[in-house]
C-alpha cells in the first residue's frame, strides 16, 4: 500500500478512511452492516463532524476572504 501512496501508514487506516465516506454518503446501520460491526457505536466512533468540510466551504465562500 505504502508503494501506492505513502501518506497511509497501514490496512486500518485505510478501513477508517473508507468507513469514514461511507458515513458522509450513507445511512449509520447501513455503513454498520457494510463495515461488520457489532454494535452502532463501533461505527459512531467513526463520524466526523466535517469540521474539515465547514471549514473548506467557509474559505471558500466567505464574501470577506
């Protein structure tokens, strides 16, 4: 993987990446079934509160910037 992109450091850091865009895309129990987990909260742990996302839409729609 390394050898592909080398910013991943390992397999489980991909599987956050991919489960984390899923929960962007997808219903919660959908991504838990999808991801193989147990409980919801496994998969909550997950979400993000796109603070990357409200910060990118804010530089770039910003009437000041």
């Amino acid at each position: 993987m390394k050898k592909i992109n080398p910013k991943y450091r390992n397999g489980g850091q991909l599987r956050q990446s991919v489960i984390t865009e899923w929960l962007k895309e997808k219903d919660l129990r959908m991504v838990q079934y999808m991801a193989g987990h147990r409980y919801v909260s496994s998969t909550e742990r997950y979400q993000t509160s796109n603070l990357e996302d409200l910060k990118e839409a804010l530089n770039k729609h910003h009437p000041l910037k």
